[in-house]
C-alpha cells in the first residue's frame, strides 16, 4: 500500500502574489505537511530562501511557496529521492 499524496492548495499567482511573505504555518497548511518538513527541505534545498526575523521565525516569498510547490511535486508525487 502506498501513502496517498493529498491535493496541495497553492493559489494561483495572480492570488499568490498579492502577499509579499507567508507565514510557516500558513504554507505548511497549503502543502499539508509539518512545518518541520519545511524546515528540513529548506536545510535540503539550497534554492529555498525564506526570511527570518530576529525571533527567526520563517517568511515564505512567493517564489519560495512556487519552488515548494516544485519540490513538493518531484518528492511526493513523482517519488524523486
């Protein structure tokens, strides 16, 4: 059996593009999976850039939230490894 891979809710970019950042919780919730997955693959992905403010919380771009959603595919639905 294999997992099954949920439908991630990225808007589209005309909606997208409208914030300038998003918080680690809100793009965790698009892609439906942990905030600490995120933290790994931006550990993993050197093309992953979120800001950090001096709490270091972390703030999505939106062409971050574009390569998550990239990474996302080629990982969970592709099965890239």
């Amino acid at each position: 059996m294999s997992a099954s891979v949920h439908r991630v809710e990225v808007p589209e970019d005309a909606i997208l593009f409208e914030k300038s950042y998003y918080s680690i919780g809100a793009v965790s919730e698009m892609f439906k999976v942990n905030p600490s997955l995120l933290r790994f693959w931006e550990s993993e992905f050197s093309i992953l850039k979120p800001k950090k403010n001096g709490k270091g919380d972390r703030f999505f771009r939106p062409q971050d939230v574009k390569n998550l959603q990239l990474i996302y595919h080629l990982l969970r639905e592709r099965k890239y490894t």
